[in-house]
C-alpha cells in the first residue's frame, strides 16, 4: 500500500481534524458566559488553535526530529484544550452532552499525533 503524497500540512487528516476541533471550540465557547472572556474563553481557544497552529509549523522544519518535535507540542495544547472543556463542563459552561463530541475529536487526534510521531521517529533510524 502506498501513502498519499504529503505537499503541504494542509494534507495532513490530522491538521484537518485538528482544524475542525477549532471550529468547534470557537462554537461551543460563544455558549460561555460573558465573564469567562478573559478567563476560560480565551484560554481554551488559544489552545485550541495552537494544536493545527504546531502541526503546520513542524511540518515545514527540515528533520523529521523537529516535526516530532512540533507534534509533541501539539499534543501538549490539545491535552490543555481537553482539560479545559472539562473545567467548562465543571463550572457548568457546557454539559456533557455539549461536550462529548469535542472530547471524542480530542481523543482520536490524540492518537493520530502519537501514531505519526513514532512513523517520524522510526523513519530517522532506517
């Protein structure tokens, strides 16, 4: 079996999950009270947006070693933004209902990042 052609990030399925997942923290965020604005708002949508933000970086470095790199950030920001929708569903910002399909994403992005780690790391010792 032969792999599709990376050119950009923007081919990466992980970048374009982890793109959808900003879409949906930016929606499920407006439900937040106004006085989470400065707080808990801008938190989880920072992080958020740092998780597609890491993979394009790293993506466009020159060894393998830095891309990894990038996606262990990567993976580091989505752990924020899980742990952030759920202190969201603690405060009573969201319900679990609200919540469990963004936890869902966060997880199956979880997975694709470690699987195309170790695919670059194992690459460096062929």
């Amino acid at each position: 079996m032969q792999s599709a052609k990376i050119n950009s990030y923007r081919d990466l399925v992980v970048w374009q999950k982890a793109m959808d997942l900003v879409d949906m923290i930016y929606a499920l965020s407006r439900a937040f009270p106004p006085q989470e604005d400065y707080r808990l708002t801008g938190q989880i949508t920072r992080a958020v947006v740092s998780v597609p933000a890491n993979i394009a970086e790293g993506q466009a470095r020159s060894t393998p070693k830095d891309f990894a790199n990038f996606l262990m950030m990567a993976k580091g920001s989505l752990n924020e933004t899980e742990t952030l929708l759920l202190v969201a569903t603690r405060q009573k910002c969201l319900d679990e209902n609200q919540t469990s399909v963004a936890l869902a994403l966060t997880g199956e992005i979880s997975r694709m990042l470690t699987t195309l780690r170790k695919r670059l790391l194992a690459r460096r010792l062929d």
